[in-house]
C-alpha cells in the first residue's frame, strides 16, 4: 500500500452513529500502520547514521493526521510542524521521495537540500512543515485567506503543538480568521511536553480549546487517538468554513512515545507514563479493536494491512538509499522543482 492510496467553552467531541464504512475504516488502520511503520524505521536509520540531522518522531500522533486529513480534499491546503512526517504521508506524499528527502539524496522532495524539517508538495497542496514554531498556522492562515479573496471552495489547515500554543504568532493568526471569517481550521497537537517541559508547568487556564473560545470561534477538545473523533470534528469544522461560517479550533489531545528528536534521553517523565499511553490509548489498537467487535476485520485482515505498510516502507528505504548523493553541479537549483 502506497501513501498516495492512504489523501464556546470547549467541549470534548464524542463520535456520532455515523460512522464511515468498513473499507474506509480499513483504509485508515492502514494509512496509520504504514506511517508508525515509517516513523519506526525512522529512528533506526537516525541512530545508523542514514538519515543526518535526527528527526522528530510522529509515533503515536497517526490519529490526529490520518483523521483530519481523510476529512479534506486534495484542494484543501495543509501547513505542518517540525513534527510532520505523519502530516506529509497521510497527505498523500510519496513514501519514497519523502524518505530520500531524509536521506540527504538528489531524489528527495528538494533534491535532499531540506530533510526532515522542511517537507513541502504543492502538487498536493502540502505547504510544508517548517522548524519555526506556530509559524504553520500562520501560513495556513494566509492560505485561507487567499482562497476567500479568490472564493475558492476550499479550506486551509495549520497545525501546531501545545508548546506553540504559547506562542504570539498563533493567536494572531487566530485572531485574524475569526475576525475576517477565513475558512481555516487550526488543530493543535496537544502531545503534553513542549520539548521537556509537561503542560501543567507553562500554561494557565483550563485548556487550550478554552483558551481559543475566547476569541468567538468554535473550539472544540476531541480525542486525538480516535481516529474517527478526529474526522468527524474536522469534517464538521470544513462544512462551516465552505459555507463561510469561518474558522474553528481543534484540540486534539494526543501523545509521542518517542521523545522530542532522535536522542533525546527523556528524563522528564516515567516510562511508565509511556507504557500506560501505549498500553490503553493506542491509536493503532483502538482501531482494531473498535473495527474487530464491529465485524469489520478478522486476523488475516490486519496481518495484511501490517505487510504492505512494512514492504511499502521497505521499498522507500531501498528507493533512499539508491538515491545518488546531490552534486555541486545544481547547488543553484531552486528546490523543490514542483513549488
């Protein structure tokens, strides 16, 4: 399976009866096992040395990527993070020319100039992810902005973390939507740790989503490790934006099991905490199990899906590390060449 077959006070969002079919559900466990898969194998190679300059680890996260971007279109925009593996493949990027680019090779998405940090398609409307924090939302913003003076039937998505919830840039920019009506929908990945440092220790308040009502948009809480949670708010949130409603706000409370980047020895909290996140509230497992009780999927079914997200990983890898070395040749080549 391929990436491109994957494309008032707040409240806690539950999922309604109307759920999507069987196959659409399979699709995402999928889409969700192929980028874990991805971001696994991610961390081997950084450790190797295959991949130069680390990563940041999406794992544990696919919920919150897989189930907002199934709520878009192809036309809709999506703006990232410095976290944004999972963001670029559940939007469709190759798993292959995403994993050159992390190799540092010619074939990558910008000729293995950007790597990790600065992964960018326009042919599939993925403004980028970017290493400057809550500067996502800000291009999102920009984007919504232009599809409303070009009226565009589309809708522009940033993402953000809970330490970019305490950055100015990304008030601003929810302070521009709401009062222009942009249709922009803002979804923060409340993973708890802002590098190191735990929610509780840096942000006052009830919650971030209550923290956004306050500036008269919809702002919702929704349980980032369901997946189908995750979709039904977001999906809701375009339906407004399209009918010129404006913006909404998405907390999406969701987790790393890995830690900040590559190496980072995560003394800041319990391994326990780490096992009990990934014991109880796995995205993947919560899926499967929801999708086993319906009758939806039956051993063989997952054993399949887990095969194709390991050869569709593998063959990236494989691609990547085939993948010449870029040349001094076309340093001034302007990267990347479908921007």
């Amino acid at each position: 399976m391929s990436t491109s077959d994957l494309a008032e006070e707040s409240s806690v969002a539950a999922p309604s009866a109307m759920a999507p079919p069987p196959e659409v559900l399979r699709e995402w466990l999928g889409a969700m096992l192929t980028i874990r898969r991805f971001e696994t194998e991610c961390v081997r190679l950084s450790f190797a040395g295959k991949i130069p300059g680390g990563i940041h680890s999406s794992e544990g996260q696919e919920g919150v990527a897989v189930g907002s971007i199934r709520a878009l279109t192809r036309d809709d925009v999506v703006s990232g993070t410095h976290r944004s593996h999972h963001h670029a493949l559940a939007k469709g990027l190759s798993l292959r020319v995403v994993m050159a680019e992390l190799f540092g090779r010619d074939d990558g998405l910008s000729g293995g100039r950007g790597g990790s940090m600065h992964l960018v398609d326009r042919s599939l409307n993925f403004l980028g992810s970017n290493g400057i924090v809550g500067a996502g939302l800000g291009i999102a913003m920009g984007a919504s902005l232009a599809m409303q003076m070009q009226q565009q039937p589309f809708v522009a998505v940033g993402y953000f973390g809970d330490g970019g919830a305490n950055n100015g840039r990304v008030w601003e920019s929810i302070n521009m939507a709401a009062i222009w009506k942009l249709p922009l929908i803002a979804i923060c990945e409340n993973n708890l740790y802002a590098v190191e440092t735990h929610i509780s220790n840096s942000m006052a308040g009830e919650s971030i989503a209550a923290r956004a009502s306050g500036f008269g948009l919809p702002a919702v809480t929704v349980d980032g490790q369901d997946v189908v949670a995750v979709y039904q708010a977001t999906r809701e949130a375009r339906e407004r934006a399209i009918a010129g409603e404006g913006p909404t706000f998405i907390e999406a409370q969701t987790y790393r099991y890995e830690g900040h980047n590559v190496g980072d020895v995560q003394n800041y909290r319990e391994k326990d905490e780490v096992a009990q996140w990934r014991a109880e509230r796995d995205p993947i497992a919560r899926m499967r199990k929801r999708l086993v009780d319906d009758a939806m999927l039956d051993d063989a079914q997952y054993a399949a899906l887990e095969v194709a997200a390991e050869e569709s990983v593998a063959d990236a890898i494989a691609y990547a590390d085939a993948s010449p070395w870029p040349t001094g040749a076309d340093a001034l080549t302007t990267y990347p060449t479908n921007v």
